[in-house]
C-alpha cells in the first residue's frame, strides 16, 4: 500500500466518522433527525473535496444517492437539476467552447487584437487584456482559454526581447491571466463556474439574472478591475530593456495561421448568433439554454464539432459536480435547514447586512482566506451560497450580492495549490522555464485587494438596481 493510498484511507475514515458523529446528534428544535442526515453528508462531503480522498463529483452521486435510500427527498428531488436548464445550457456552452478552441478561432481573434494594439510593452498588456474581456464571453471553459493563449503570452514576451523569468515575461503573463480568467466573473458566459453559481440560486433570482442583466450588474466591478489591472502590471513588470516586437512579428504569427478555415467561419457566426440571442433573451422570451443546445446542435450538425469531441472534450465531471451542488440547496430548503440557519443565526447575522457595504467586504474577504485551506474553488463558493442564502432572504437582499462576493476571489494563486487554473495557465505558458511564481504573486495580490474594494464600491449601484434593499 503507497503512502498517498494509506493517506486518502485515513482521511476518509476521518470523514465518516465525523459524518456519522454529526448524522447521529439528536435534532434541535426546529428541525428533524433528516437535517441532522443531511448535515452530516455534507460534512462528508465537505471533508472529502478538502483532501481529495474520492473525486469531487463521485461524492455528489454518493450523497444524492444516500439522500434517496434514507429518505430524505425522493429521486425527483435529488437528482431533479440534471434535467434543468442550467445543466444543458452548461453542457451546450462547453461545446460551443470545444469548437472555438479546436477550430482556432480563439488564438485568431486574440492575435488580431494584437495587432491592433502597439507592439510595446504597454500595448501587448493592453491587448492581452483587452483580448480576455473581449474573448471571454465566448468560451466558457476558463482552462481552455489559458491553456491556448498562455503560450502565445510568453511568445509575445520572447518576440519582445524579454529573457525567460523576468519581470516583463511575468507582466505578459499577468496581463492574460487577468484578461483571459481573473475578469471571466463579470460575463455570465465566460465561465462554466458562473452557471454554476446561476443554479445554486433560488428560481426567482436565476428569472432576474438574464445574461444581460448579469453583465450590467458586474460593470462597476468589471471596470474598476480591468482598469486596476492594467495600471498595476505597467508598474510591477516594466521591463528595463526596449522591447524589440515589431507589426511584422505579429502579422507573421497570423500569416503562420494560415487563411480563416471553413470551420472557423462557420463558429464564429454561431458565436455571434449566440450573442446576440443572449442578450436579446427576455426580449425575444427565448431560453438562454435553448439557444446554446441550437448553436451546439448547429456546430455538431456541420461536423465543426464530431461526437467524439462531444464525448471527450466536454467535461462530464463538472457538470455531474455541478448538478449535485444545485440539488444540495434543494435538499437543505427539503428538510428545512435553511430556515432553521435564519431563525437561530438572523439575528447575529442582521447586524452584518444591515450595512451592506461591511458585508460584501467581510464575505471577500473571508472567502479569499478560505481558500487556503478549501482547495477546490467550486466548493468554496458552493459552502458560501448555501449557508448565506437564508440569511440574505430574510433581510430582503439578492443572495446574488454574497455569491458575487465569494465568487470574485476564487482565483488566488498565492501557493500553485489553490488554483487548478493557475497551473493550466502556468504550465501553458512554459512553466518553471519562463515564469517565476513568486514574481506573480505581486499581482495576485493587488488584484484581489482591488476586487473586493470594487465589490465595495459596486454597493450603491446594486443598490440602484434593487438587489440591495
């Protein structure tokens, strides 16, 4: 038996153990034996997704599956999202995303916005950037995204004279990351991560949040953010030598490309379809999902995107995780512990929300500190939206206001652990090699400062928008 098998073994009986210990403590008053159920398999749960003992949505079966045989809600109800819109509008974005990556479209568009820009320094930011915000709303796998232009990133640095792990290689590289991930919570389409926060909300919340309605929520914080980011890399990462890029390079690369393809066209006109259908939803009375399963179907049908790509480059574990974290907040308003957790904590807890600005601001930044010990980033928000949503309910606030505020610090890259991303994006652009990780932090750091002060500050506009009371 390996040492890591001896490892996951301990931690799963660890596990069990304080599962069961919390499943078997008779119920307080207002709540049945049930919620003390459910409870615990959480906290199996929960305890299981820290140490990666068994994968994250094995534990999502396990629980939707145990929920059933105890009785504690009917099939219907444990395994009810899997046939909801955010499931299918998750799986129909991830294959749209399929075919802008496998077709190229993704490094064509974001070498035109190069172009565009100067080839400087501070023009290469700029468009690197730019080419995330731009991009983003696109592709919702953030991994795919990086995992394509963090190479291009660091090709950008070598064409501009910089030597590997240098200060203006790390300023290339921060420049896509915040563009191409750090940014992406701002679109609801630009990360698979916010359909997953969508469906974690109540029914009435997720009919308010159109995509366009998401986007006008998010521009304050957008703005502040891209805004921040670009001045920060500029003073970070200037480099000391000239940079030596010239228009030439840039339209070499694009030369190297090659003629748009068949393929290329035709997602690029189902992209924009999409778009234009998204924005347009409670005009046009047309379901977000409906119009990802058309353009999916659409790209399937043309062959841009084959079966097997259906099969292998969607990823199916995120979804199954996906549709079991939206039916654990199904399963807790079931057996009543969400209004059991307003009742007993309202309270304390009213006090907080009562000055909503303390409150984004402790929420950021609580769930900034928490993930350095919850490694998975879904976990993190998931925990924080299932336990503030009653409390938000009750003061009259839009639970949206807390799940932004967990989900806009998920990205932290202090220590390589906390972000799968981060390593995609890291390895991508040539690892150890080309990037320093402590010249990173730097950024990472401002970032997240800025973050949750422009969550701060996005108060009064939210606010104005009524999610505020």
């Amino acid at each position: 038996m390996t040492k890591e098998t001896k490892k996951k073994l301990i931690s799963e009986a660890v596990a069990i153990a304080v599962g069961l210990g919390i499943a078997l403590i008779p119920a307080p008053g207002g709540l049945e034996q049930k919620a003390m159920w459910t409870m615990g398999l959480l906290i199996w749960a929960i305890i299981n997704w820290m140490t990666n003992a068994i994968p994250d949505f094995v534990c999502i079966f396990i629980m939707c599956c145990t929920w059933v045989l105890l009785g504690i809600v009917p099939f219907t109800t444990a395994f009810g999202s899997f046939s909801g819109t955010t499931v299918w509008l998750l799986i129909a974005a991830m294959g749209i995303g399929a075919a802008v990556t496998k077709s190229g479209l993704l490094a064509r568009v974001a070498l035109w916005i190069m172009r565009v820009c100067p080839p400087t320094f501070n023009g290469q930011v700029l468009a690197l950037l730019g080419s995330g915000v731009i991009i983003g709303p696109f592709i919702p796998s953030t991994i795919a995204k990086v995992s394509i232009v963090g190479a291009m990133a660091t090709d950008i640095g070598e064409k501009l004279g910089f030597e590997d792990r240098s200060k203006g290689m790390a300023g290339m590289w921060s420049a896509m990351y915040a563009g191409y991930t750090l940014l992406s919570q701002a679109v609801l389409s630009a990360s698979f991560f916010s359909y997953i926060i969508m469906g974690l909300l109540p029914e009435n919340v997720q009919a308010q949040f159109s995509w366009m309605f998401w986007l006008r929520a998010m521009l304050p914080w957008l703005i502040i953010c891209t805004i921040a980011s670009y001045f920060a890399i500029r003073i970070l990462y200037r480099p000391t030598q000239a940079p030596k890029l010239t228009k030439e390079d840039v339209n070499k690369m694009l030369t190297d490309l090659g003629p748009m393809s068949r393929n290329e066209k035709i997602t690029l006109i189902v992209l924009v379809a999409c778009i234009f259908f998204w924005v347009l939803e409670r005009t046009l009375n047309i379901p977000a999902a409906i119009t990802a399963v058309l353009g999916m179907s659409t790209l399937l049908a043309l062959g841009v995107i084959t079966p097997k790509d259906y099969n292998s480059r969607i990823n199916w574990s995120i979804i199954a995780f996906m549709g079991g974290a939206i039916n654990l907040a199904n399963a807790i308003t079931t057996v009543g512990i969400d209004t059991w957790l307003g009742n007993t904590f309202g309270a304390s807890m009213a006090s907080l929300i009562s000055n909503p600005y303390l409150f984004v601001f402790v929420i950021a930044t609580v769930a900034l500190l928490a993930r350095f010990i919850i490694v998975d980033m879904t976990t993190c928000y998931t925990l924080f939206i299932v336990i503030l949503t009653p409390f938000c309910l009750q003061a009259g606030m839009s639970p949206w206001i807390a799940a932004m505020a967990a989900y806009c610090v998920v990205y932290p890259y202090f220590t390589k652990y906390q972000n799968i991303n981060f390593l995609a994006a890291f390895n991508s652009a040539g690892g150890d090699e080309k990037l320093s990780h402590t010249m990173l932090v730097p950024f990472c750091l401002v970032f997240h400062i800025v973050s949750i002060l422009a969550l701060t500050a996005s108060v009064p506009y939210w606010k104005i928008l009524g999610l505020i009371p």
